[in-house]
C-alpha cells in the first residue's frame, strides 16, 4: 500500500513569518507526537528568505492522512494562522 505524502506552500504576509512559523512548528510537533500515522512531518523555508513555506507531510496511509485532516488540532490551527497568510497550495500524493 502506498504511503500518502501532503505537500503545501504557504505564502505568509511578510510582517508576519515569525509568528506563522511558531504556530506550524508547534503543529508539526504535535502532529508526530499525537498521530501514530504521521511518519514525517516537515518545515521548511526558502532560502532566499521569501515569504513562502513549505511543508513535507507523510503518513502511512489514507486513513491516517483523513485523521489527521479532521483532527481538532489542524482545524485549530487553520484558524490561528488564516489572518497571517495570504494563500496556500496543497498537492497530495502517493510514495
């Protein structure tokens, strides 16, 4: 069965990085602590310092993708950050 990897781009307002950044991070940590199906769970910044972040998600499955996309915690935080990005792109795929 084929792993499902989630990969999203960011683009953050530029005033506020610092704080999109502290709030995915903590869910990035979250998410590997709480969710046994959450393989890896990645975030990464451009390195010209732009104002976009990516993020490299795997899970074991579909299933535990579907729980991580209605858990409590990622509905908590779409709505903490919703006032710091200007927009996000999501691509799911199989590995």
């Amino acid at each position: 069965m084929a792993k499902t990897v989630v990969l999203v781009a960011f683009e953050v307002k530029s005033d506020k990085m610092e704080g999109f950044l502290e709030i995915i991070r903590e869910h990035a940590l979250g998410t590997l602590a709480d969710e046994p199906g959450c393989e890896r769970f990645d975030v990464m910044t451009a390195r010209d310092r732009t104002n976009v972040v990516h993020l490299h998600e795997v899970y074991v499955d579909d299933e535990a993708y579907e729980l991580h996309a209605r858990s409590l915690r990622l509905a908590n935080v779409r709505e903490r950050y919703k006032d710091l990005i200007i927009g996000r792109t999501m691509t799911i795929c199989n590995l």
